[in-house]
C-alpha cells in the first residue's frame, strides 16, 4: 500500500490481525493485495526498460 503524499511503501503498519477480520473483509484485503502485486510489477518493468536503455547508451 502507498501513501497518497509521497507514493512510498507505507511502512509500520504492522502484521495485520487475520482473527478479527471478517470473511468479506479477508476476500477484499487479497483483491487489494493482488492489485499491489500487478502495480508492482508494472514498476518492475518500468525500471527494467530504463535500466535496459541506460545500459544501451553506455555500450554504444
């Protein structure tokens, strides 16, 4: 998850408590988690494409 500021990992939210979340709760927190992990790779991609290009630009 990301801060609306500053788009970095949000940091010390902690373990979430599994025990008092809800069943629809649960389903909803993966359908959040699956979408960080496809955002994520999106970003992977992103930087990989530039550090594909930077290196290009130095073997020339």
């Amino acid at each position: 998850m990301t801060s609306d500021e500053d788009d970095k990992p949000l940091t010390g939210t902690g373990p979430v408590n599994f025990d008092t979340m809800s069943i629809s709760d649960l389903e909803e927190y993966i359908v959040t988690l699956k979408e960080e992990v496809e955002r994520t790779k999106q970003v992977i991609l992103k930087k990989k494409a530039a550090q594909d290009a930077a290196t290009n630009v130095f073997k020339s």
